[in-house]
C-alpha cells in the first residue's frame, strides 16, 4: 500500500521525519509537490524564492530519481490535487512535514481534518524546528519575548545524536501516475523578463548536496572564529546556509548533531555557541511568528500603531531598492541583494535602519523588498530582522538607537573592500573617501562621476527628524 509525501519546505531526503514515518509504517512513499502559490497570500513567493525554488526541486527529484523514485509534480489547489492523487493510488496514508506561517497553518488544518474524516491516515511532522513554538513557555506559560531566556530554555533540548538518514534505494511511484514538469511551473523569470538572477548560481546550489557542501565548508572554515569575524561583510565568515534552512533542504537538527558531534578546540568553542545561538534566532523568530501570527503585517509593540511614518517618496524607495541611496554601504548592501538573492546580516540591519529611521519609512516597505528579492526570504525571520532593526518587534533595537552607516562602514569594512566589490563606480576613490564620499565632492566628481553626488537624505537631519517623530507628543511609544 501506498503514502502520500507531501513535500512543501523539506526538499531534502535525510532526516524526513514525513518520509521515514511512511517507510516505518510499511507504506511505499509517493512523493509529491503540490504548486499551489496562492494558499501562502499575502505572503506568496517572491521571485527570487521561486528561482531557487526551481532548482531544488530538481535536486529533489533528481536524488529520488537516484534511489529508484521520482517526484510527482502537481498544480491547483492543494486539498483537491491531493484527493485526486488519494483516488489515482488508493493511498492509505498522507504525511507531511510542519509549517508555521498563519496562512500554512490554516490550509493544513482544514486539510487534516477533511481527509482524516475521511478514514485517510493523515500525520504531520516536525523536520524544521529543534523546539516546536508551543513546546516551551516561559514560567507563568506564556510564549516568549525575550530572546536571552528563550534559548536558555530551548538550548537544554539540543541533541547531539546524529537524526536518520534515508535509505539508498525507494520504491518506484506507480508508472502511470501522471504529474508536470517541474519547468512548468515557470518558476524562473523567462523572456521578456531579464535573467535578474543569472548572478546567483556562481554563489549558491539549491538542493541537500549543495547544502551539505556548504555546511562542511562552514564547520572547516568559518567556524573558527566566526563570534568576530561574522560582523565583518567582506569576509566569508558566516555559513551562508539561510536558503538551504528555509527550504528544508538541510535541517537544524543535521547541523547541530555535526556541531555537537565534533570536538573543538577550547578557543572556538565561544565561536560556536555563538553560531548555535544565531540558530536559536531562527527559533526564536518561529516562535514569535507561531504565537503572534499579525506581527507579520503589524507592529509587535501596538504602541507604534500610532507612529508617524513618512509616506515614501518612490524615487527615494526605488533608490534604496536599487543601490542607488548615495550612501556607499547602503547601496553596497543592496546591490549585493539584487546580484546575490542574499545580503550579510550586518549590512542588513544597516539598510534597514536606513530605510525606517533615516527616511522613516514603514518597514513592511523594506520587508516587502526583502520578500522578493532574497533566496532566503522567510516570513518568521523577515518580519522579525525587519520588526527588530525598526525598534517595533520583541526584544528589539530601541527605537532611538540609529544605525550610523558612515560608523558602520568605517568600523566593519574598514579598507571598503564591500563597498568596492559591488559598487564599482567607486572603485578608485581612495580609501579615506569610501564612508561618506559627498564629503569630498571634488574627489567624486573627477573619479566616480555615475555615483550620487549626495545621498537622497541628509543624514544627520534625518536623524534627528525621526528622533523627534519618536518622542513627539502625539506617537511617544
Ligand atoms: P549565519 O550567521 O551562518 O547563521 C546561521 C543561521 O542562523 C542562518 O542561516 C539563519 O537561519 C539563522 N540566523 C542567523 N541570524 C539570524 C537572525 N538574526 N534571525 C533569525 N535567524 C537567524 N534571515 C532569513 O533566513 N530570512 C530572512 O528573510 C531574513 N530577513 C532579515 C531581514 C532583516 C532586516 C535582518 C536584519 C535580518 C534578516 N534575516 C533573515 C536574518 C539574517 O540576516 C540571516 O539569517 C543571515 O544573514 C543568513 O546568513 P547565514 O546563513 O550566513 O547566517
């Protein structure tokens, strides 16, 4: 008899608590894809998610297909697509693994309940978190809001034993089971669209190999030293495994058994709780998107519900989207998004405050950029970095604690090699002109004279404007 493997954001076969149900149950696992983009609204794949998306999926397929499987590949609307497969196989059971975003939540909720009223065995799994949201509360039972003792308590779960892995050879899915292609999904930007991220494959391969790859290179390379060295963009310093966690294509539980199971030396061991602790920032940010759904359109702390924002000027916010602010780590950090499908965390919260402070703009603006151009666009830890750098989330950066980006730029990429590598223009202004170039206007002119000859906010005003909006009369938080 036959199983329905509904896979969504677990395109990996290692540690598939779905797929290992199945197989534990003597069921010959079907797995499927089900395209079905508009049961995610408001927060339906970006584009820069869905390419990526593309290629795991043929990753996935392609390792079934190495194990004797294959994927099946469907569009329309979930529950019907998975009835009609149900009818096609006479599955006996239905396994997938959890999703924690409101809209997931409530499709897979009615899913459950219309299919196993049904007399279908329908099981859901944990393969994305180390700590489900509802799993830990603070001492009066309540979720969390605070980081610090958040993963105090979390941190005790963590496992060292290395989870399961899938066996080399799968039953073939029946012959005659029909699906598409994954090309017809049209995942990828096609003519008269331009290939926007023909840049991002020299950097990335979606898919559990090319995650495994990148988390071997981390643990060899990175880790050491990565408390210090993570601050720094220029640097390979940090994992870079964002895309591969959201997709599933690696779990957090393969890379802390790899993190716990390995010996290291005394002076790296600071290195590494400090990247377990960044892990725990992802639960985190599940944790509070789980018990705090609205918090991904609206602010967290409901005394910002008054605030003045400005209403964007959209040639300043098409300027921020395209590198194009005059302020050189700004734009460094923006045109890497645009190039990459990711940014470094620190530039991030950079742009960011950019955006929500300096120009005092709502920062679902920035989140919704974020959203469509960033491989690892996740709506948990999105809505938490954007909600956390605009000083209105959990545990965040006080609003009146304003990024300085010449600060910034001059103490984390102190020989601008960030700023050089992706704002090429500036390439030949000397160091010392790098931060804050409209400082030497002369310099501008004669060396990089495609660049803004001043950034499209005055720094230091805009920073005392959004200051006063934070403590004025009317919207004091
Ligand atoms: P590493 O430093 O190697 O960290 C390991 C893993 O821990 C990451 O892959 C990620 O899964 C997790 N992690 C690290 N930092 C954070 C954090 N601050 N919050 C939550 N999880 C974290 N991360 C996303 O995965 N998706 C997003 O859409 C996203 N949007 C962000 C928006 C803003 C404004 C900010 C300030 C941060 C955002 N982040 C987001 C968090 C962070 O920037 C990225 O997770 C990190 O840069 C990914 O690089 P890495 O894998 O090399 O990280």
């Amino acid at each position: 008899s036959h199983a329905l493997i509904w896979f969504r954001r677990d395109l990996r076969l290692d540690d598939n608590p779905a797929l290992e149900a199945a197989l534990r149950a003597g069921h010959a696992p079907i797995p499927v894809y089900i395209h079905a983009p508009d049961e995610e609204a408001p927060w339906a794949p970006g584009a820069a998610t869905n390419a990526w998306l593309h290629r795991s999926l043929q990753a996935l397929d392609a390792d079934l297909r190495a194990r004797g499987s294959r994927l099946i590949v469907r569009r329309g609307d979930s529950l019907s697509e998975l009835e009609k497969l149900i009818a096609e196989t006479r599955a006996e059971a239905l396994h997938w693994n959890r999703l924690y975003e409101p809209a997931s939540i409530a499709r897979d909720t009615r899913i459950k309940q219309g299919l196993k009223s049904r007399g279908l065995t329908v099981e859901s799994h944990n393969a994305a978190l180390l700590v489900e949201p509802w799993t830990v509360q603070t001492g009066s039972g309540d979720p969390y809001r605070v980081f610090t003792p958040f993963w105090k308590n979390a941190r005790t779960r963590l496992v060292a034993a290395a989870p399961p892995t899938a066996p080399a050879r799968l039953p073939e899915p029946p012959v005659l089971l029909a699906g598409l292609g994954i090309e017809d999904l049209k995942l990828e930007p096609a003519p008269p669209e331009p290939r926007w991220d023909a840049g991002f494959w020299q950097h990335w391969q979606p898919g559990e190999a090319g995650a495994r790859e990148m988390l071997d290179a981390f643990l060899d390379g990175a880790a050491h030293g990565y408390k210090e060295q993570r601050n720094y963009p220029d640097r390979i310093a940090t994992s870079k495994l964002s895309p591969h966690l959201h997709f599933g294509e690696i779990s957090p539980r393969q890379v802390v058994a790899r993190v716990l199971g390995q010996v290291w030396p005394a002076a790296v061991q600071g290195d590494i709780d400090h990247f377990l602790s960044e892990l725990g920032w992802r639960e985190f940010s599940h944790h509070l998107l789980f018990h705090l759904p609205h918090t991904a359109q609206e602010n967290l702390n409901p005394k910002f519900s008054e605030f003045r924002w400005a209403k964007p000027d959209p040639a300043h916010l098409a300027a921020w989207q395209r590198g194009r602010t005059g302020v050189p780590i700004v734009d460094a950090g923006m045109r890497e998004l645009w190039h990459t499908g990711w940014m470094h965390n620190r530039v991030r919260m950079v742009v960011a405050s950019f955006l929500t402070k300096n120009l005092r703009y709502h920062w679902k603006h920035g989140a919704d950029w974020f959203w469509d151009t960033l491989v690892d666009a996740d709506l948990a830890n999105n809505t938490q970095g954007w909600q956390w750098t605009a000083g209105t989330g959990a545990d965040a950066a006080p609003y009146f604690r304003i990024f300085s980006p010449i600060a910034q730029a001059q103490k984390f990429d102190p020989a601008g090699k960030y700023i050089r590598r992706w704002l090429p223009e500036l390439a030949t202004l000397p160091e010392s002109a790098l931060a804050a170039p409209w400082e030497q206007p002369d310099l501008v002119r004669r060396l990089a004279p495609g660049y803004p000859s001043r950034p499209i906010v005055d720094l230091k005003a805009s920073r005392e404007a959004a200051l006063a909006a934070y403590s004025g009369p009317k919207s004091k938080p």
